[in-house]
C-alpha cells in the first residue's frame, strides 16, 4: 500500500520506468508547486479514471466487488507509441524538462497509479466502521445529557460529521493525482496553507493515534481485570496489551485488511445486541458504579448509596439530569465528538481507492450505519440503567458470564482497531518526521523494516504509560475527542474548504498553469487576491465555514476543560491513581 511507504509512482527505477517525455515523477512535498498545477492534474486524473473520461461516472450505484487476487484496471492499457519522446538529444545527452524529474509516459504512469490503488467503496466502508462505530459510550453519554439534549446532540454532530467528510471528499477530488498523489490529512493542508500546515495536522494527528491506542490498553486492561475478578494487577492488565500490540503492530503493510475490519464491526455488533438482552433482563452493575471510573455518578451526583447498602430506582430525564454540573454534560457531548472522529483517516482511505471518486457512497453508507446503531443501543440502555450507565457500556452489566462475554468479545474488536491506529500512526510518524526530517530510508528497505521493528515497542510502550497514567476511560477520551478528534472532524474541514475556496474563486479568466511550460499565470496577489477569492462566489458558505470552524474551536475549550476538571476532582478524591494495581472497575477497598 501506499502508506507502507512502497508507491510505485514515486519510484525512479524498475519496470515501466523509462525515460518519457510526459508525466514525471516528482518529490512528494516540493513548495514550488503551485495550487493551480495541483488543479490541472487533479482534473487530468479524475477524468481518466471514470469510464469514457466523463467526469462523475464514478457516481453509478453498482457495488464494487472486492479484488481477491490481482488488480482490476479497468479497461486502461497502456499506449506504449503515445508521447515516447526519448529526452535525449542526438548526441546522447539528457534534454531538460522544466520539472527537472525524469519522466515515463503518461499511459504507463496511469496504469501504474491505479496498481497503487485497489481498494473499493465497499472496503472502505467497513474501514469507516470499523474506525467510528464505538457505541459502548453512547449510553453514558445519554446519562449526562439525558434524552433530548442527548438526541439533538447526536444529530446534529452526526450530520456535521457527514458535512465535513464531504469537504475532505471535494479537496481530496480537486487536490490529488497520478502526479502528486494525496496521501494523508496532511497533505491537504500542505496544499492549501503550506507547510507550517502539513507539519501541525501531521503532529496532531500522531498525538491522536497514540492517544487512541492509549485508550484501547484502557479498555482491554479493565476487561481483563473484570474477566480476572481484579485477581491480576490492573497495571499488569494494561501491560499485557502494549505487549500485545507491540507484536501485532510488526506487520507493515494494511493488505486484506477490509476482510478483518467486516470481521470486527459484525463483534461489535454482536456486542450490542448481549448487552441490550441483559440490560434489559438484570440489575446494572453497582460495582462499577461504586468504583466510580467511568459511570454519570461521578458527574452530576444523582446516586448517593443508601444507608443499607441498597441503591435508588433507575431514574431517567428529558433534559440534562443536572442542569447546575454542567461540565459533566460537557463531557458527554465529547463522548460524541469522540464516537464521530473518524475523519482523520478519509484521506488515508481514499489514497488506496481505485476511484476516490466514490469514496461517498461508503461514507454515506457508513455513517447512516453508524448513526442508527448509536441511536438505537444509546436510548436502549440509558432507558434500563438510567443514572447507572457505565463506560464502556458492556461493562456496565451484572451477570458476571455476560460481562465475560463482552468482555472478550470487546477485547478482539479493539485489538483489531488498536491494530489499524498504531499502523497508520507509525507510519505517519516514520514518513513524516523520521524520513523527511532525519531522511530515513523508505520503509521497503532493510533498514527501513529495521527501523520499524524498533519503532513499534516504543510506541506501545508510550500508550502504556498514557493508559496507566490516566486510568479513568471517560476523561481520557474526554481530553481526546476535545484536543485531538474535534479538531480533524469538525475544525480543520471548513478551515481548509475556507483556504482551498478562495483560492479557487480568486483565479481570474486567463490565469492558470500551462503544462508546456510548467509556468502559472496570475494577474495579482496579496490580499486583494484573497479578498477576490472570498467574495467571488458562494460567500455566504464560506461565511458559514468561518462560523462552523471558530465554533468548533470553542466546543474543543469547554471540552478540555470540563475533561481536566473531572480529571482533577477524581485524582484529588483518590478514587483513581496513576500505576495502580487496583482496577477502576473493583469497589472493594
């Protein structure tokens, strides 16, 4: 794959490779080239690889099938008397392109771009899923806003979610090509803003990753110490995780990976539906609630345990169960930051499709998906446990064999997206700082795999000490979804739609790159140009955009404030501590 850092189109030497006059191969990251060429090959591409060259083909409703062996080009084959123009003169010596790159034919080059490109909408829709659907906090987060607000609040982000995965979509269209090709988030940025940008989405998006396999140890470490009985140490029980991916996160390359991730949505599922069954059937779980780690309790203080030890009815709101806590409310709503926040990877998935062009139906698909299963597990349990729901929410039931059920079941699906997160991670990481800064060979090298190997226990290792530093589930993905996950899904979208806008509705008739001669033509610059590019069309969406992204901006401050308070109040009650051997889960003293 693309990210393993083995593209095919960014290779000098090899088969097919020979020295054409046409398209070239070019550095992945080069300042010198400007929006407009970015544009013109975007356009070339996207309509060669829609039948017949008609731009939105791609848009037929026809499922893809899966390629099981082999690459499907479609009907492309390569044109080898087309543009085979030697770049040598007559007395052998090199001719000079204005990219200064060598260069291979423009058929060949298109046929290799699609070998580098094999994945369908239908894989990708269960790599959305996969990354999104994690309802099990759905329930808790209806506990601190309680049915209505909890409802609107779901929808509305939900929908946002689908709008800003729509813009990444239309940049992603726009912006990549068999020339430049677009890899990661990234990328986006770097060709709209530069590369002050590119290095501050690539820096924040490894802190998330790496906070997301943070909170997966959590997760696994706290089932593995209710399936235990807490007989094993909590800390232990975080570490076996690390342990664990540090030997899955040896495998590079994210090949057939669609096939696991179909095999983890269907647990997760399976998952919901145990839990919705007991839920309905028995007591919640007054052991984790006591111990107070991740349920509403230690929100908004609505279950106070009776003197004789019994607990009060399960009781449910229409509107915030407690109007004066509202940080803890707050931090519900991040629960559903943090179960949208998969828009970090679109660009990664449309990297590896065959047609980007429809990355849209998997997304729709998925996301409609994804909504309905939130909606009906969230309002489900919060209806049977009220106050008493418990992140994650499997593990808020009483049978003791239910509770191993989903469990283990639990611990195989977040193994298998901890899997995914720390691949794409590392290998954001290792391309991005590692071999751009300290020029480190590709990851197809020996050395490169050596490099790989060593990377892997260093970074599961950091997610231990995350995980066992801050062992309360809801605060930790809290602090996540506001600092991390709200900025890639409902942030930087209309930021970077706002940029890529106006600096397309600047360009004026007449301006534009000219692919003879590599030049750009533009009759201005400055701030005139800018104020053009604003105003020219649809301002009022853009106005929309400024609007949609400083209030992004401002959910993410409440966020990470009511996290941090929650945090804090819980650190200083004792009821959680850092390295401890005492599960979050265990009531007992």
């Amino acid at each position: 794959m693309a990210l393993d850092g083995g593209d095919p189109r960014l290779s000098t030497a090899g088969v097919g490779v020979h020295s054409y006059q046409g398209s070239a191969i070019r550095k992945m990251h080069d300042s010198s080239v400007t929006f407009e060429e970015y544009l013109y090959y975007a356009e070339e591409t996207r309509a060669r690889e829609t039948p017949g060259g008609r731009h939105g083909v791609g848009m037929s409703i026809l499922p893809a099938r899966f390629a099981k062996k082999g690459v499907d080009n479609g009907d492309i084959s390569p044109s080898p008397d087309k543009n085979e123009k030697s770049l040598e003169d007559e007395k052998g010596n090199a001719a000079p392109a204005y990219d200064n790159h060598i260069g291979i034919a423009d058929e060949e080059w298109f046929v290799a771009s699609r070998a580098a490109r094999t994945a369908t909408w239908g894989a990708v829709f269960y790599l959305i899923t996969t990354d999104i659907l994690g309802p099990f906090s759905v329930p808790w987060a209806f506990g601190t806003t309680g049915y209505g607000p909890g409802i609107t609040l779901y929808t509305v982000f939900g929908a946002l979610a689908g709008y800003s995965g729509w813009q990444l979509w239309r940049m992603f269209l726009r912006l990549d090509s068999d020339q430049y090709p677009l890899k990661t988030y990234g990328d986006i940025a770097f060709r709209v803003y530069g590369t002050w940008a590119r290095h501050s989405l690539n820096f924040l998006q490894t802190v998330q990753l790496l906070c997301n396999v943070g909170v997966i140890v959590i997760q696994n470490g706290q089932s593995l110490s209710q399936v235990s009985n807490f007989k094993l140490c909590y800390a232990i029980c975080c570490l076996v995780w690390a342990i664990a991916g540090m030997l899955v996160g040896q495998v590079r390359t994210l090949q057939k990976y669609g096939f696991i991730a179909n095999f983890a949505i269907w647990l997760n599922v399976l998952i919901i539906f145990i839990t919705m069954g007991v839920a309905a059937h028995s007591l919640p779980n007054y052991d984790a609630i006591a111990g107070a780690a991740g349920t509403v309790a230690e929100l908004t203080p609505l279950v106070t345990q009776n003197p004789d030890g019994s607990w009060p009815p399960v009781t449910r709101s229409g509107g915030l169960p407690n109007p004066g806590y509202f940080s803890g409310a707050v931090l519900g709503l991040m629960q559903a930051v943090y179960s949208y926040g998969g828009a970090m990877l679109f660009c990664e998935f449309m990297s590896e499709m065959k047609r980007p062009w429809d990355f849209w139906k998997g997304m729709v698909c998925a996301q409609s998906f994804i909504y309905v299963c939130y909606m009906l597990y969230g309002l489900f349990i919060y209806s049977y446990q009220g106050q008493y729901t418990y992140n994650p929410a499997y593990q808020g039931i009483a049978p003791y064999n239910w509770q191993t059920a989903g469990n283990v079941l639990g611990i195989v699906s977040a193994l298998i997206a901890a899997g995914l997160y720390g691949n794409i991670g590392v290998k954001v990481l290792y391309n991005n700082i590692l071999v751009d800064v300290f020029k480190a060979p590709p990851l197809t090298t020996r050395t490169g795999k050596l490099l790989w190997a060593g990377i892997i226990p260093i970074y599961w290792a950091i997610a231990f000490i995350l995980a066992a530093s801050i062992p309360n589930f809801s605060a930790l993905t809290g602090i996540v979804a506001a600092v991390c996950i709200l900025q890639f899904t409902y942030s930087f979208p209309p930021f970077l739609m706002l940029g890529f806008e106006i600096k397309q509705h600047a360009m004026q008739p007449g301006e534009g790159f000219d692919p003879a001669t590599g030049q750009v033509t533009r009759h201005d610059s400055g701030i005139k140009r800018w104020v053009r590019g604003f105003m020219a069309k649809y301002w009022y969406v853009k106005v929309f955009n400024v609007l949609y992204f400083l209030g992004a901006l401002v959910t993410a401050g409440l966020g990470s404030y009511s996290a941090i308070e929650a945090l804090i109040a819980q650190f200083a009650a004792g009821k959680i501590n850092a390295f401890s051997c005492h599960s979050p889960l265990d009531a007992s003293s």
